[in-house]
C-alpha cells in the first residue's frame, strides 16, 4: 500500500503533491525527473537517511523517488501536469496557486474519474483507481531504471582495474586527450588524469577518481580527492556508481575551492548509453498495412 510508512518520517504519495507542483514553479515550470525530485528534496527538507531508504527488494529506486512517481501520476490525471515522450514533466497552466489546493480533493477527484459505469462501493473505485496509477508509475519507472540497474550489477561485478579503464574509455569518447589510469596507492584516491579541450583553444586539466560501490560519496571523500587535486589540476571530476549525499554536492562546488564534477550512476548509465559503450538500444520496427491505400488506386 502507498501509505504504508517504513519510517515516520517518510512522507505518503499525497504529501508530496505539492511539494511537486512547487518544485516545477521554482523550476519554471518544466524540468526532467531528476530535476523535479531533487528541488522536492529540498522543499520536502528530505534527510539523507530518509533518500537512502530502498523501494522493493532490489532498490532499483528509492522509496522517496516511487512515491514522487505516484505524486507525478496524480496531477496528470488531475490536470495540472503534462509529460513528453523526452522525460520531460511540466505544469499545464503557469498560474498554479498552491494555496488553492487540496492534496484530498486531487485524490478524490483521480479516483472518481475511474468510477465504473454501475455504482459501485467506494473501496471499488479506490482499488481501481490505485491498479491504474500503480501501472503508470511501473511503467514509468521500469522504462527509465531497470536497464539502468541491469547495467550497474554489471558494473558492480567487473574489477577495479576494469572499472577504471571504463572511465579512461568514457573520457576519451567524451573528448579528452592524454587519458591516463595512474591509480596509485596513497595518492588521496587520483585513478587517472587527461586534458579537455574547449573550442579548440582552451585546454583545462583534469583529475578523475572512480568509486566502483553502491553506497553514497560523503563530503569528507570530496575534501580528501579535492586536497589530492590540489596544484595539480584545474578540475576535478569523481565518478562513482552509487550516489552523491547532498552535503557532498554542496561540497563539489562549494565557493571559493577548486570546482569538482560529479558523475553518480544513474548520470553514468545515460553516458554509457549516449556513447553506446556497452550498451546498445534497439528499435523495434511496426508494419502497418494501409488498406485504403490500396483501394484507392
């Protein structure tokens, strides 16, 4: 059930509605998933501990971003929200007021909308209701995360070494020159370094770090790649499987120190995809046969 907490803490599906319809406002009024999920993070005031917690067995997602995929679901239905075949969520009107709504009138009216044609009991519909919404958002989820979690498992099983000759590869398609896997021990955790060159003019040289595991990078990893980096790079970029705690993005480019760009898997995974490393997309090819093309010759 999608009320059903795993922490006090954990917000339902309905108290993320507009937690999201404020995010989309703040992000002018369309953004990605991501985009969308992590503005709530920050409306929602989301601890780390709470984004940590696993959705179903396998943690393809969080339980947070499932719920938010609930949330999403509702307000199309509802009206206020519209979505792309890109991924692309956004408000159907700029004037939202958030003061005007009602996260139980949003649920009421979804659920009334699915009503069978004979009056039937209230759980019914809810139950029908729910069925649709919960189709929708495995659908969406399942299009976007399992090859995504496929890919990682891989990832997670080959060595490191293995690991960072991938990056070497990935920054070597992405552009760089003079990709190099130095991955010394005691050397504050540097795997490698090359030069990027922008416009054919500038060239910025960066240091990479790879961290092959599922857990998230914490602040202090930052501060120890980023003390490594020091005097001997312009940029540093961290690459990772897992994932970034808020406290170490806002450590990656926080003011006044060496700048860092963060990779987590999932930004990975899209990376590995667009440069077709590893992984291949295949269209499906439809034949439709025009009858009346025929019968009008």
């Amino acid at each position: 059930m999608v009320r059903k907490r795993q922490n006090s803490n954990l917000p339902t599906f309905d108290e993320l509605l507009i937690p999201t319809i404020q995010a989309l406002l703040q992000l002018g009024g369309s953004g990605t998933v991501e985009e969308i999920n992590s503005k709530v993070y920050e409306i929602a005031e989301l601890t780390d501990d709470i984004l940590q917690i696993p959705h179903g067995v396998d943690g393809a997602v969080n339980e947070v971003d499932y719920r938010l995929a609930w949330s999403r679901t509702y307000l199309k239905k509802y009206g206020l929200l519209e979505n792309s075949s890109r991924g692309i969520w956004a408000l159907s009107k700029a004037d939202i007021d958030v003061k005007t709504l009602d996260p139980d009138e949003i649920k009421r009216t979804v659920r009334e909308q699915t009503r069978p044609s004979e009056q039937k009991a209230k759980t019914a519909t809810t139950t029908q209701t729910e069925k649709e919404v919960e189709k929708e958002v495995t659908e969406e989820i399942e299009k976007s995360e399992e090859w995504k979690q496929h890919l990682l498992n891989t990832l997670y099983n080959i060595s490191p070494s293995a690991f960072e000759r991938l990056a070497q590869r990935i920054l070597r398609e992405s552009g760089f020159f003079q990709v190099e896997v130095t991955g010394k021990t005691g050397d504050g955790g540097i795997d490698g370094k090359g030069i990027v060159r922008i416009s054919g003019f500038l060239s910025f040289h960066v240091i990479f770090q790879c961290k092959r595991y599922k857990g998230s990078v914490t602040p202090s990893q930052i501060r120890d790649f980023r003390g490594a980096m020091q005097g001997r790079a312009d940029k540093g970029l961290f690459i990772t499987t897992g994932t970034f705690t808020r406290e170490a993005t806002k450590e990656a480019t926080r003011d006044g120190a060496p700048p860092i760009d963060l990779i987590d898997g999932e930004l990975l995974c899209d990376k590995l995809k667009e440069l077709k490393l590893g992984v291949d997309t295949k269209m499906t090819e439809t034949i439709e046969i025009k009858n009346d093309w025929f019968n009008n010759l």
